[in-house]
C-alpha cells in the first residue's frame, strides 16, 4: 500500500503540471481504489492524504454480478495473487470504496464506446 501510494504521489506532480497548462487528465486508478481495495484487503493503517491533491470526478463502473463473472471468464490475461485476493475480497471492496464520493456508471452489457458515451 504505502509503495503504491507514493506511486500516486508522484503522478500528482504530473497530473497537476497537466491540469495548469489547461489539459484535461484521466487517470484509470487514483487514491479512492488504493486505499478502498487495501482497506479491504485487510490493510490498518490510518492515511491522511496531503491537502491540495488534485480532486477528480470520480467514476466507479459497476455491472450485474453475472456481467462481472463473464467478463472476468473472458480476459485474455493470467490471473494474478491481486486478481484471487480481489475476488475473494469483492464485496469488501465495493463498500470500502462507499466512502467515497463516486458517480455510479452501470456497465452491464456495454463495451468500452458505449461506457465513455455513459460517462460523458
């Protein structure tokens, strides 16, 4: 967790040096799903966050729980230690991450264009 969020504490650097030449940034994993999924993990360390970070509009792409199991039988990737342990850890994410402030964006039975078209 704490190697992670210095991850993220440098991208604010960058992600700030964007956002004052006026261009718009996303970022697919912010301070929201590192501690939500490490809370949730088991992770007890008590975070306080620096003043000033960047604060983005935060959306959490959610889908029917048979959706999620038929997307995560199709990935063409291996499945990792962090993929098990969030699996296992599902529903403890999912209210960690209750605690912050996120636009619910339902993606059952949508691909990636229609996903930014609901975001937009």
């Amino acid at each position: 967790m704490c190697f992670y969020l210095s991850a993220l504490l440098t991208a604010v650097d960058e992600i700030r040096s964007n956002l004052l030449a006026g261009s718009p940034v996303v970022v697919e994993s912010y301070f929201a799903r590192c501690l939500a999924n490490h809370r949730a993990f088991g992770v007890d360390l008590d975070v306080t966050l620096p003043s000033g970070l960047p604060q983005p509009v935060t959306y959490l792409l959610v889908c029917t729980e048979d959706e999620r199991r038929r997307r995560l039988a199709h990935r063409d990737k291996p499945v990792s230690r962090w993929d098990v342990l969030a699996e296992n850890a599902a529903e403890r994410i999912t209210h960690a991450y209750a605690q912050f402030p996120t636009h619910h964006v339902d993606t059952t039975g949508l691909g990636p264009d229609e996903v930014c078209r609901a975001i937009l």
